[in-house]
C-alpha cells in the first residue's frame, strides 16, 4: 500500500526534531452545495530541525516514531 503525502504549512517548531503542520483540504458540501475549508495538524519528524514557522512542506506517512508521531518530513 503506497504511503499518503499531504502539503501544509508549519505551524510549530518548539520541540526538537519534531515540527506541527497543518493541512487544510477543500471539499463540497453534499447538501449545502457550499466549498468547505477544514484543517487538521500533524506532528511529523524533523530530523535535522531546518524547518520554521511558515514553511510549506511535505510529509510522509511513516512507522510509528513516537506516541503522536506517525510522519515525517520529506521536503
């Protein structure tokens, strides 16, 4: 099974190695015929901590890394 990538935008770096990102997907609504915007964060590993704030990246899904990781940034 090929593993998810998904695009967001850092939006926490304190801790080490580990950078929180939110991806925001776009969906229509099936009754309201309306365009929804919702978010969702994942905690995704940062190896060489070069990521800050605002960045755009990817990230992989990946094994188990700690208790809330489950990605890791790819680019």
């Amino acid at each position: 099974m090929p593993k998810r990538i998904l695009q967001g935008r850092v939006v926490s770096d304190l801790n080490s190695k580990t950078v929180t990102v939110s991806v925001e997907r776009r969906f229509k609504h099936p009754v309201l015929k309306k365009t929804v915007r919702k978010s969702k964060k994942y905690r995704a590993h940062d190896g060489a901590d070069k990521h800050k704030v605002g960045d755009i990246v990817k990230i992989r899904e990946t094994l188990p890394i700690s208790r809330t990781k489950r990605w890791e940034v790819i680019e």
